[in-house]
C-alpha cells in the first residue's frame, strides 16, 4: 500500500519504512516553536519538571509575537520570561521586538523550514508550514516543553482528505477564497484528526503565498495538517532562504485518501465567512451592503507582501470611508521594509489607513484594534469566534486582502470590482 | 477510579477562545485562568461550578487555538472530567498531556442534560447518567496514551523512559 506525503515525511522521522493511518509513532523532531504566549507556560513546565538542557539550541525557534511590543506589564512579564530563557539557553533562533514578525510568517521566510521537514509548534496556525511540502502541525505547551528537552513528538498518523484542485483563480480571488471556501464546504470539523493533501494541476497555478494561506487555515476544519507537493514555485522560495539539504517527498500513486474532493479553482468567488465559524461562509454578493466599522489587513494568515500588495492596489488613489478604521499589520520586518520600498506604506498612509509594526495583535484581541460592543470588522485573519477580537458583542468576517480593502473604502462589503 | 458530579453541558464548536478568552492569557495564573472560564458563553459559570463537576458537549469540544490555558482553565475550576461527541486534536493532546480526563461518547453527550447527576468510573469507561437512569460506554483509550496517563502525564512519561535531562 502507498503513502501519502504525510505518511512518508512521519516514516521517515520515525526510522520506518512505513506507517499506516491511526498508527501511534513517535517522531524526530526538526523545529520546535513557541510564542510569548506558549512559550512561558512551556518554560515553567520544563523548570517545574527539572529539565536542564534543550535537545538542540539551533532547532527551536521562540518568537515573541502576540503581545508585542508588550501591550502592558503581565505581557511585558511573559516576554521576560520567554527571553531569560533564550538567553540561558543560548536560542539561536529567538526573534524579539525589531527582529521578529508573526511567526508562520517568520519562520519560512528566515528559511528555518523546508520541504520534508517535521515541526511542531505550540501555536495553532503551525500548520501554515505544509505550503512548502514539510510535515507541521500545532500543539500545546506541555508538547512543545516535552519538544524542546527530546528533540520529539508522539502522533497519531492521520488519514488524509485529498483537494483536487484544477483551473485557474479569477481576478481578485486569492488563496484565501479558496480556504474559505473549502471550510464552508466540509466545515470546522470536516478533516478533524485528518491531514488535508492538496493536489492536482490547479496546485501550479497558486503562488505560494496563497499556499501558505490556505494551509495556515487547515486547523479551522479541524486538521492536523494541510499539505502541498513541492514544485518549481516551493524550490524558487527555498533558493535563497534554506542552505541545507532537504528532502522532497511525494504522495504515492496508490496512496491511500479517505476521499477525494474536486476543487475547480475558476469556479470560486470572492468569498467571507461571517461570525462566528470560519465555516459559515457566503459569498460576497450574498453579503454585499453589510456594514464594517473596522478593516485588518495583515496576520500569519495574510500579512505577506503578495497580500500588502493586493491591498494597495485597492486603496491606490482611494480613501477609507469616513467612521471606518483600516489597520494594516505587514507580517514581519521583511515584509515591512519591502513595502516601503515599493511605496504601499505611503499608499495607505494616503488612503488613511494605519501601519503597524509586526503583531498578532488584533487578530485574537489582543491590542491594536480590540472590538467595542456591537462593532463589526472585516479582517484578513482566521478566526471570527465570539468575543476573538475583543468585545463578546463585537463581530468578525473573515476575508481575503482584496475583499477587506474594497471594503475599507465602501464602508459596506464588496469586492474591489464594486468600486 | 470513580467519580460523581452535577453537570455542565454546551454545544457543537466550543472554542478555546470562549473556554478562556485571549485578554486572559497574559496571566497564566492557574486560579486566574479558572476564574475566568467559559465567561464569554457563560458568565455565571465560575460562579455555579463545584469541584467534582462535569462538562458536557457536542461535537469538536475546544477547536481552535493550541492555547493549552483552556484545558487549565477547566481543570482548574474543578471539573472532574470532560464528556463530548469529540475533541479537537490539539485539545485532546493537551488533556492528555496535563491530566485533565477526557472521554468520547456521543451517546453520552447526546443524552445528558445541564443539571444531571452523572457518575464516572475511569477504568471500565462506563458514564452513568443516574438523574435518567442511563448508562453508556466511552471508548478506551489507547494503551500508548494511556501509558502516558498512568506515568502522570506527558513529561513524567518522558523522564521515566530516559528520553530528557
């Protein structure tokens, strides 16, 4: 019997040949993650447990993002804590206020992963890493201290849902249509324990941008993994960014798939997903009109430079509507600095939106943005929860970078086409 | 082990953003945590909870975020064990990893309503709904995961087996 690609990159980092689904393995681990939110309870678990030494200080990566720069003293406490411990541990990858970005944006970008690696990381959205055919997948605290003083992580091998995917996206439709739509389909359980494989000739025609958009949200239809085949487009972003030698795996021809799901990528629309499920989603037009009195552009999900870019082409010689604030978060000092230099900074700044450093932020209520009773926003990010960005009363729609800058400026939810 | 207690019961989709809201997750104070639990879907919650008491739910109980302060949150507010049709994955690790028991039943879950007395015997996996009179079975766990609960969680399994220093 044939393996997934999943399957093959859990073999490989368990010294077997092979592994069925539902098989309980334990793995070497290539990266272990953590933020300033996980990272601190993970470090109080690994002192409380009289652990000494990490398993390998070039192999995890601690990233202060969510809070920072620290929103006020309790977070300024974790971020110390998280710090005293990189330094004690002398951790090569530690990102801080000026070096850090959000961190499934961060990560990659620094070249820290790479096609065929296994990662974990006590944050969600780690599954963003399978854009480039590495085998990544979220945890908790306890996993990642357990991580950070072995070097491994137990899993069960999951059975994989397969997206076939053919066509083309339509102008304005982006990989975060595509996600959404595919929750909407199959919804916030639809590949719960599972590892979602994309495939298919439509898989050429996204950037991996939008690979990495729509892996990052596999976790908002329960999976433990969404994952891509490594073509051209994987090996160009790699070039630069990973020195090291990686390995390619790919999905058997007789692997097995719990099933298959077609995916005909010209046949998405601009989609959203209104409060308070990723899967409860709508297509534009069914929306259109809906007032928004915030617009968040930026994320682990979307705060890459494809997606600043998208977003000023929209706001270009535009302005946001009066009573609306539009906050526009780049994903890391990379994306940052780039977009300075192609001038999207001074062209939001003109449109009277904001531009924040690097952070979470908003997304999960954080700071720089927190909802008010009865506010609606429109927002780039993965998660429309009740009460995720601030006020229990307050509402999340979910879209892509086009859509929630049309929107800005509309006032009301459109795409850039309704202009 | 047996246990009893009145129970809790919530939907489909719990999340952990409403298990333990974000703005709480600056202090990771185990009591802080519990006293805020389930406020944003339930504010009378950690009021009305007892020690011994059991949370009831539908399916995909604790989707979301890997923040591993919600199954702290529950468990430090008392909660005896958690019964759902199923668990998301990264919550179902992190109760396994921390010790907050956890059973799939969605027989269970189907059946017993807020405010039912429910009895809990961990070894045999029966759930007995003594307010209906109903019984039920969980399904086992397992025995590598069990492995783990019984070495007391995730890190003691690791220091028993010699796999960290």
């Amino acid at each position: 019997m044939g393996m997934t690609m999943t399957q093959k990159i859990l073999a490989a980092h368990a010294g077997k040949d092979y592994v069925c689904p539902g098989e309980l393995i334990e793995a070497k681990l290539d990266l272990v993650l953590g933020n300033d939110v996980t990272t601190p309870v993970a470090i109080t678990e690994f002192e409380n447990a009289g652990f000494t030494k990490v398993f390998d200080r070039d192999k995890i990566a601690i990233v202060l993002d969510h809070f920072t720069p620290c929103k006020d003293i309790n977070a300024a406490k974790l971020s110390q804590q998280a710090r005293n411990f990189a330094k004690k541990h002398q951790i090569t990858n530690f990102f801080d206020v000026g070096t850090m970005g959000i961190e499934h944006a961060l990560l990659p970008e620094k070249g820290l992963i790479a096609a065929g690696e296994c990662c974990i990381g006590a944050d969600s959205h780690t599954c963003t890493y399978g854009a480039l055919g590495a085998f990544s997948t979220g945890i908790g605290s306890t996993d990642m201290c357990a991580g950070m003083a072995s070097g491994r992580a137990w899993f069960k091998v999951p059975s994989a849902i397969r997206f076939y995917l053919t066509g083309e996206l339509r102008p304005w439709v982006s990989g975060k249509d595509v996600i959404l739509h595919i929750i909407g389909r199959i919804g916030v359980d639809g590949a719960l324990y599972k590892s979602m494989e994309f495939a298919g000739p439509g898989v050429a025609s996204l950037s991996v941008d939008d690979r990495f958009t729509i892996a990052n949200m596999a976790i908002e239809a329960g999976a433990k993994n969404g994952i891509f085949p490594v073509d051209e487009k994987t090996v160009e972003y790699m070039k630069d960014r990973v020195s090291r030698p990686y390995t390619v795996f790919e999905a058997d021809p007789d692997a097995e798939y719990e099933k298959t799901i077609e995916i005909d990528l010209s046949a998405i629309e601009p989609t959203v997903s209104l409060p308070h499920l990723p899967s409860n989603t709508r297509t534009v037009k069914e929306v259109s009109g809906m007032e928004i009195q915030q617009c968040v552009i930026g994320s682990c999900t979307n705060g890459r430079i494809s997606d600043l870019r998208i977003a000023a082409k929209v706001l270009e010689g535009r302005h946001v509507a009066d009573y609306v604030r539009c906050i526009v978060i780049p994903a890391t000092q990379e994306v940052y600095m780039q977009a300075l230099k192609e001038g999207l900074v001074e062209t939001f700044i003109h449109a009277g939106a904001v531009v924040s450093t690097p952070t979470c932020g908003p997304c999960l209520g954080g700071h720089m943005g927190v909802l008010y009773e009865g506010e609606r926003a429109i927002s780039t990010t993965n998660r429309n929860f009740v009460g995720r960005m601030g006020h229990v009363k307050s509402e999340v729609v979910l879209a892509s970078p086009a859509v929630a800058a049309a929107s800005a400026v509309k006032g009301t939810i459109c795409t850039p086409e309704d202009l | 082990m047996k246990i009893s207690g009145n129970v809790h019961k919530y939907g489909s989709n719990v999340d952990t953003d409403v298990i333990i809201p974000a703005r709480y997750l600056n202090v990771p104070d185990h009591a802080a945590l519990a006293s805020h639990c389930m406020e944003d879907i339930d504010a009378e919650f950690p009021k009305r909870v007892q020690p011994g008491d059991i949370m009831v739910a539908d399916w995909n109980f604790g989707c979301g975020s890997s923040r591993e302060h919600a199954p702290i949150a529950i468990k430090a507010s008392g909660i005896a064990v958690v019964i759902a049709s199923s668990f998301a994955r990264i919550f179902y690790r992190n109760c396994i990893n921390i010790g907050l028991p956890i059973m799939e039943c969605p027989e269970a879950a189907e059946g017993i309503e807020a405010g039912d007395k429910v009895s809990v015997d961990f070894d045999s996996g029966e759930i007995v709904n003594e307010t209906k009179g109903k019984t039920y079975h969980a399904a086992a766990f397992p025995a590598f995961i069990q492995d783990i609960i019984n070495a007391g969680g995730l890190l003691n399994s690791l220091k028993a087996r010699g796999l960290a220093e």
